[in-house]
C-alpha cells in the first residue's frame, strides 16, 4: 500500500478534497469546485474546534482520501461520549486499494483516543457499495435517519 500519511488538513488541501467531494453523482450536484471560498471558511471554523477533526490521507505527496470524525459528549447513554464520521471520499485512482479501511480504522481508533464509547456514520440510502464496505468493518444499519435542508 506505500507510504501513507494521515493528518490534519490545511487550506493547501480544500481543492483536492472539494474535488473528491465532487466526484460522484451526489457530490456532483450539491459541491461547487469553482468557488472554494465556503470551503475555507469551513475549514477555519473546523481548525478551530477541538472537536472537529477533518483529514486527509497523503501517498507520496498527493491528496488520495478524506474523512471528518466529530466528536459529541453526550448525556444519553450514562454520559457517553460518541463520534461521528462524515465526508468519507477516496480518490478515483485509489478505490479498492484498502485505503478506505485505513481511513475507517484511523476514525475507529482516534474515536477510542477521545473515549468515544460509540462510532456512528450515515450513508445516502443510494451508496448500497458503501454499505457493504461498513457493514464488513463491523457497522450495523442499526437506525433510520432523517434529515431537513434549512
């Protein structure tokens, strides 16, 4: 698999993170590459929560995935502490390489770091692939989510 770095991102990293957002039927509607400037504001608001943790995956100085983990303390569940992965993207060239499952057991790990008693993610009812791929990383499709544009 060569040399793979995992770390935060930095505004260097937006245009090639937007892209892999963009990169697919969903993120090709609802993602702008052409206009980054509410991505950085995005970034800075993320780089400045403690919480938050947006980054990327670097082989050989290229950008070749992305995921946010967010980590929630809560009251539900004796006071746990959850942790939720978001915007899980590995490039095109890079697909079914076991990079995904890199990116997924960094989030499981860095979940366990921050005493995270629960890991959760959502899937668009359309990426039956990428139910597959977390089924066998040991997630269940426990819950039915809602969501309401505002």
């Amino acid at each position: 698999m060569g040399d793979l770095e995992i770390r935060p991102a930095v505004a260097d990293d937006v245009p090639a993170i937007v892209a892999m957002l963009a990169d697919d039927p969903l993120g090709a509607q609802r993602e702008s590459p052409d206009d980054l400037t509410p991505y950085l504001r995005a970034l800075e608001r993320l780089s400045g929560d403690p919480n938050q943790h947006l980054v990327v995956a670097v082989r050989e100085g290229r950008i070749v995935g992305t995921l946010q983990l967010t980590v929630i303390p809560g009251l539900s569940r004796k006071g746990a502490t959850r942790s939720i992965i978001e915007g899980v993207r590995i490039h095109a060239d890079e697909r079914g390489g076991g990079l995904g499952t890199r990116l997924i057991e960094w989030a499981i790990d860095e979940s366990r770091r921050q005493d995270c008693q629960l890991v959760q993610l959502t899937s668009d009812a359309t990426r039956t692939d990428a139910h597959r791929f977390y089924e066998r990383l040991g997630f269940e499709a426990s819950h039915v989510g809602f969501k309401r544009s505002l």
